[in-house]
C-alpha cells in the first residue's frame, strides 16, 4: 500500500485523511532523525514491524511517498 504522508514538526499525532495520512513529529529533521520517527509511528499506527515501512520519495520534503509493505 502506497500513501501519501505530509509531517508537521513540534506535533505528536497521526490523522488519516482519506488516502493521505498527516503525522505529528517532534524530531528536528536532522541526520534523518525525523524520518526514523516517523517509520515507526507508521508502523505502530498500521501494526506492522518498522521493518515493512519505507519512504519511497520525499526524504527531505514534508510531502512524502511512504510504502506499507
């Protein structure tokens, strides 16, 4: 499953939108921490292993392509 992710920074939450998902990170996007939290919060939101979560685009955007495997 392919979704479309927007982040928002200093938040802590994850709304789904129809086919996009908005998360809440409070991770300064630095050395991709930001994106390490929010493969987990997927992960944890969905109920799959981080393991199965991956960013397909968008690693230095807020617009992101996230892939659920």
């Amino acid at each position: 499953m392919r979704l479309r992710v927007y982040v928002e920074f200093h938040k802590d939450f994850v709304r789904v939108e129809g086919d996009e998902v908005v998360v809440g990170i409070r991770s300064k996007p630095k050395r991709g921490k930001a994106n390490e939290e929010l493969v987990k919060k997927l992960a944890k939101h969905f109920g799959v292993p981080s393991s199965r979560v991956r960013i397909v685009s968008g690693f230095r955007s807020r617009c992101k392509l996230v892939e659920i495997l």
